[in-house]
C-alpha cells in the first residue's frame, strides 16, 4: 500500500493498494499479559528491591553522577537515547592492589523505552564501576504480519514461497531483518586515539626447544593506518579490537583504551546489487573505523528509505582516510552475509579490473600507432605534379591514424563511464576539486589529440590530381603531429586514471550531533 500525502496542503494526493486479500480473524491472537493463562499466563510475583540510604546516584538536570562515573543523557527523535560526555574517572589508576575479595557486581543502567511501528525497543547502557560500558537491545511488542489465503501449511502450493511462517488463520508473519547502530565517539585521555586490531595467532615451538609442547598462541597487534583496514568482519578470524590512547601508558606501559566485546553475529542475506542493500550498505562489516566529522551522523544516510544509497557510511569510508592517532568514532554493527559480500566484492573488483586493463590496453595501443604513423607519413619525394594539379599517394599513416583514433576513443569512453559510475551518477555528490580539473584535463587532451590524428590520418589518403586535399592542393603532414599526438594519448589516459583516483564524495548536509566521550583519567 503506497500514499502519497502533500504536506503543503495536508491532503492525500495518490492512494495505491496493489494487493488484495482475505481479512485475518481476530480468533486466538489475544496477546495482553493480564489475559492469558498459563503456561503464558502471569504466575510470577513481582519483586522489588530498594535502596536504603538512598537512591546511589544524582541528577542535575541532563548530568548523571553514579559511583566513579558521570555522563550526560538526551533524546533525540530520531536516534532515541544519546550518551555523551561520558566519563570514567579512576583515582587509583597508579596504585597497585590485589584484589582478594569477592565484590557484588553493581550497575547503574540507563534505559530508553521507545515504540517504533508494531515494535517496542528497550535499549541499555549498563555503567559500571570498573570502567566497562554494557550496551544491550531487548524487542517486544507485536508481530509485523500480512494476509495470505492460507490456514495450514499443507495448502501451500510446490516452490511457493509466502515469505514468512503462518501464525494464525490467513496470517503470516513476514522474514525481515532487524539492524542496531551504535556510533560511538571514544575519546580516551584526549583525541589523539587509535584502532588496534591484536590479532590471535598460533606459533610453532621449534625442534631444538627443550619443552614437550608442541606450539603456543600469542597476538600480534596492528594498529590500523586507514579507513580500509578498519574494516572488520567479526567470526572471520580470531582477533580483539580496541581504541587506545598510544600517547598514554598505565604503570606497566600498556595503551589505556577500550575493548569491543562483540555479542552475537548475525547478517543481510540480501544480495549486494539489491536495493535496500545498497541502501544499507553499511552492514557490509561489523566495525568502522572512520575519523570525526560532525556530518557524518546517520550510517544510512539522511533519508534512508528515499536515498540511492550515496550517502551513508560505506560511501565516506571510500575516501579511505587516515585514522591513526586522530579524532576516531567507532561504528558497530550485526554483519552481513559473508559469503554473498565476499563474492560480490569481488565480482565487482574483478570487472573493474577488466575495464582497466581494457583502457590501459587501447590508450597503448593508440600510442604505438600514433609513433608508427609518425615514420609512415607521405613525404615531398612522393608528390607528383602535371603542371596544373598536384598527387599524393595513400600510405600506411592513413589506416594506422584511424585505428589510433578508435582506440583512443574507445579507452575515453569507457574511462569516462567508470568516472561517472564512481561519482557523478546523482545529484547528492560533491565532486573533488582535483578529481573535475583531472576530468576536464582529459577531455581536453582528447579533443586536441582527436584532431590531430583526424587531420593527419586524412592528409595520408590518396589526394587525387585536380582534387587535393583542401582547396584542390596537396598537403603534406608537419614532422612530429603524430608523436604529439601519441604523447597526448597517454597524457589522456594517465588523466582517465587520475580522475578516478580522486572521484568525488558525497554531500551530507546533517546538522552536528552530541558525541559520546568516554576518558579514563
């Protein structure tokens, strides 16, 4: 069902129903707690704990103080509840103490309600005294369903397939996906932050050790220089990730920083080429890594049901940025299928790579001809004269300018469709400076090299007594056209390649958003 509403005029300007089907009974489908019996019904008693002293925690006004910790919390409408300035202060950083007691695990939980749809999400942000933030994501509320004529599954037909499972007569509860952000903007002991990823590796132990085992495991730490290699996958590969702070060591020497502690996995089994995929591009990975920018807010993109998908985080993270020692903010997210992005990834990889060598090769090919011509042109010893008209004979420079002037067309066209599938396919882009002068440049050299040949090529066919070239006289090419042509040819293509390199990146206009700072001092 599709309306079209015009908020100018607040009326309904188009109303579509492109499906039609039996009404759902409303028989069985009773789902208020206070309702049912058991074994669904209410048996348990509630229970209350208070306590005594008092209630553990101030508020003034957005700022909460709660044991070591102190954070301020808002609501936005659209990203729910925001954590900011959250900060872990430890007073005892520099002492060292064994601990030889068993303490109760006490938490102070920040929690948002919200009904979005037929749904009701409860978000948790679980502070704790040790410095560790709990993030949890709880769904309740009723199912998103749709009519079917069915009421068993037995009258499902062969390869039919009603994209859901029957829960009630002529009801079906639709397959759908469910994806939670969390944009986190770890500033640990200041901005000068990095992302490390410490790899878990298994080391043989050689033959000549005295020892009986056989090998051991140890990490290997990398800390990421870009944006690419940020990137991750979690499952693939064993492996802990933090945000550090390099410029600040505890008492032993170690980083102060974060650790991510991942939950479960799950992930898209949408096709990459699908469109809510391209849209939701940013569930390609778990985790990104990309540098702060106060536009950079909603991962996907501003409007995400109406976008192209031009302007979320997978299309920044293309710029590939540096992110080493820098103003980070962290991504997380539920994957996507492993297999489906990795082959389409590839796929998409390898026909790009074929349409380079394509250019590469006949913006090549166009140069050698070009230097070929330039030694094949007619020279004055082959002008004839009768007295009245002049005669020049064809020569080789003639075919090899024209197939030249193919190949130099061919390896434009195609660089100039890859540019404009990198960047200018929407009106959502902000085109790199560089990136259009490279663009320019290129058509540019190619207009001037395409005259060149064009005129040198057609001086070189057979210029007849009486009809000559121009005006009926014989013209013979200058030395060196066809050399500056073919230097023009591969000037044109290095621009193709350089223009591509520098494509353009997308225009968000977002407003500034709290950020979440989390120090440990």
């Amino acid at each position: 069902m599709t309306i079209i509403v015009n908020l100018d005029k607040m009326k309904v300007t188009e109303f579509k129903d492109r499906f039609k089907g039996p009404l759902p009974k409303a028989n069985g489908t009773e789902y208020r707690f206070s309702k049912l019996k058991p074994p669904f019904g209410p048996l348990l008693r509630n229970t209350v704990v208070l306590e005594r002293d008092s209630p553990g925690f101030k508020i003034d006004g957005h700022i909460v103080r709660w044991a070591n910790w102190e954070f301020h919390i808002s609501f936005d409408v659209r990203a729910g509840m925001v954590i900011s300035l959250a900060s872990i202060f430890d007073m005892d950083m520099n002492k060292y103490r064994q601990i030889t007691e068993v303490r109760p695990d006490i938490s102070r939980v920040a929690r948002m309600v919200t009904t979005v749809g037929n749904y009701d999400y409860v978000v948790d942000y679980e502070f704790k005294p040790s410095g560790a933030i709990k993030i949890g994501v709880g769904l309740t509320g009723v199912l998103a369903v749709k009519p079917v004529k069915y009421v068993h599954t037995s009258e499902i037909k062969d390869k039919e397939d009603i994209h859901g499972t029957i829960v009630a007569d002529n009801t079906v509860g639709v397959n759908h996906d469910h994806f939670v952000t969390f944009r986190l903007d770890l500033d640990i002991d200041g901005t000068d932050n990095s992302f490390v990823r410490n790899e878990l590796v298994t080391k043989r132990i050689p033959k000549y050790s005295k020892t009986r085992r056989k090998s051991y495991w140890t990490t290997r730490p990398k800390t990421a220089k870009t944006e690419a290699e940020a990137r991750v996958k979690l499952g693939l590969k064993a492996e802990e990730l933090l945000v550090v702070n390099p410029n600040s060591k505890t008492k032993h020497g170690n980083n102060i920083g974060y650790r991510l502690l991942p939950g479960s996995v799950s992930r898209s089994l949408l096709l990459q080429d699908d469109y809510p995929q391209i849209r939701g591009a940013f569930t390609n990975y778990n985790v990104w890594i990309t540098p702060y920018n106060r536009s950079e807010v909603w991962a996907g993109g501003l409007y995400t049901d109406r976008s192209q998908g031009d302007d979320t985080l997978a299309v920044w993270s293309q710029r590939n940025r540096e992110i080493e020692k820098r103003d980070i903010v962290m991504w997380d997210f539920k994957n996507k299928s492993m297999e489906v992005q990795e082959q389409d990834t590839r796929n998409r990889r390898t026909k790009f790579s074929i349409a380079f060598i394509f250019i590469f090769l006949f913006g090549l090919a166009a140069f050698f001809l070009c230097l070929v011509s330039e030694f094949q042109t007619a020279k004055g010893k082959d002008l004839k004269w009768d007295g009245e008209s002049c005669y020049l004979p064809e020569t080789h420079a003639f075919g090899l300018g024209t197939a030249a002037l193919i190949c130099l067309s061919v390896a434009q066209i195609i660089g100039n469709v890859l540019i404009c599938k990198g960047f200018l396919r929407t009106k959502k882009t902000e085109t790199t400076p560089f990136g259009v002068f490279l663009l320019l440049f290129s058509w540019v050299n190619f207009a001037v090299a395409v005259t060149l040949i064009s005129v040198g090529a057609s001086m070189n066919r057979e210029q007849r007594y009486g009809k000559g070239w121009l005006n009926r006289e014989c013209y013979l090419v200058k030395n060196g056209v066809f050399a500056v042509s073919g230097v023009l040819c591969v000037t044109t293509l290095a621009a193709i390649f350089g223009a591509f390199a520098f494509k353009g990146k997308p225009l968000v206009q977002v407003e500034t958003q709290n950020k979440i700072h989390t120090q440990n001092v």
